[in-house]
C-alpha cells in the first residue's frame, strides 16, 4: 500500500488550537496501546507515514478526516469519541500593554499598531472623554471609585469596536479585579517592564516633573507601587523587558511573540 503523508504540520497555527491537537494524539495514543501496535505496525496497516503519526500523537499534526478514519477503523476507537473535544475559547486579536507609567505604552502602542495595521487607543483618553473631566479632575472631584466605573465603562466602549487593536491601558488598572479580569478576557496582555530608575527618568524626559516635584522619596514610593502591582502585572500573558531598549527594537520582539493572527 502507497504510504500516505498527511499535509506537513503548519508552524502557524493558531496557537489557541493546539491543546485540542495534544488532547487528540493522547487519545490516538491510548488507542493505539490498548490495541499493542506499535508505531510502525499502524504505519504499515493505515498507509500513513510513520513519522506523521508520531507527530500526531504529539499533539504537532493536525490530521485530516480522512486519515482519522483510518486510524479509528483500525484502532477500532469510535470516530465520534476521538473528535469528542472541547473546542477552545478563542481570545481576539487586541493586544492590551500595561505598566507603570513611563513603561513605554503609548510610543510602543502606535508604533505596533501601526505595523499591525490596526487602531491604537489609549484607554485614560477614552475615559476623560466618557467623563467629560480630565483625570485628575475625575480623582479629584470623584475619587478612585468613580474612576474605576468610568474606566469600565470606556473599556467596554473599547472592546464593542471590534476585534483587533492595540489598547495602551493605566497602570492601575490591575488594582480593579473586574476591569483586569475583563481586559485578560478579551486581550492578549503584555508587561511592559522597566527599572523603578528607568521609569522616572522617561516621565521627566517627556517633561511631567510632577512624580518628582516637593516629593524626595520618589524613587521609593514608584517601587512601593511596582510591589504592590507586580501580583497583576505578572498575570500578563508576555513580559517585555524595556530597560535599555528602543521602540524599534521592542515592537519586533513583540510582533514575533504576539499571537500572529494579531
């Protein structure tokens, strides 16, 4: 019998699909051992390659239907239970950068969408257009509470333009279970970090003194917050390391690691 090469394993795959695929060749696998044959025994009796199968049962093939049904047949396993898989959530293509001030989010964030061809937007911009106050005015007048509600609201308003986008968020945002939690839902999320050193002398660099104005302690106040951030920020799906860095050069990291259907 001609043996039978199944379509070489595309590199690209959505990455979203790949734990169906490994559940899959566990299951043909299984299958195969409850039947004592071996690799080349299956090869030899299917007409599939024997190198396919082993990447099958790896979990790094994508089968056709054609090829499982002659795996179900001879491994006499029911077509219905090797298919029975929990199809997978499928995250959207936003990219979400969050850090603390200074990280680098918003020269970042135009330049990758910008590659991306998708819009870019800045999340404290949306809510002082939703709330009609700029944001110190919204802490000031309102408090953390009422900034939280705008923030939600402006991310919903977000996430209802469509799929794909690179959002800029505050830095804070981690702070708000349900805002953060709803962000990792709908996005891909990435850590900008940097050094505590770093992050200041870019936020004096663009010309906002006012972290440093009548306040000594600075320094150890921005790695107070990075501390208490930091169980949040860790919950990103990518870390960037910024320190350093050029834009250039951190947008085509980024591009390589970011799902590539973003």
């Amino acid at each position: 019998m001609r043996s039978m090469a199944a379509p070489a394993h595309d590199n690209a795959l959505d990455r979203d699909f790949q734990p169906l695929l490994r559940e899959l060749g566990l299951r043909l696998r299984a299958a195969r051992g409850a039947r004592g044959l071996t690799l080349s025994d299956l090869a030899r009796r299917t007409g599939v390659s024997r190198r396919y199968l082993t990447e099958a049962e790896a979990g790094r093939a994508n089968p056709s239907i054609e090829i499982l049904a002659r795996l179900a047949l001879l491994l006499r396993a029911p077509l219905r239970e090797l298919l029975d898989l929990p199809l997978p959530t499928r995250r959207s293509e936003r990219i979400a950068l969050v850090g603390l001030r200074g990280a680098g989010k918003t020269s970042l964030g135009r330049l990758l969408a910008r590659e991306l061809e998708v819009p870019f937007v800045e999340l404290d911009q949306r809510v002082e257009q939703l709330a009609g106050l700029s944001l110190a005015e919204i802490f000031s007048l309102h408090g953390e509470q009422a900034f939280q509600r705008f923030e939600g609201e402006a991310l919903e308003q977000v996430l209802g333009e469509g799929e794909r986008s690179v959002i800029a968020l505050s830095g804070s945002i981690v702070a708000h279970a349900a805002n953060w939690r709803r962000v990792r839902e709908a996005c891909t999320t990435v850590w900008l970090r940097a050094r505590p050193e770093e992050h200041l002398a870019r936020v004096a660099a663009q010309g906002d003194l006012r972290p440093m104005r009548n306040r000594p302690r600075a320094l150890e106040e921005l790695r107070a917050i990075l501390a208490l951030r930091q169980p949040g920020y860790a919950q990103c799906d990518l870390q960037l390391e910024t320190s350093d860095r050029s834009v250039p050069e951190l947008a085509r990291e980024l591009l390589t690691r970011v799902p590539a259907r973003a």
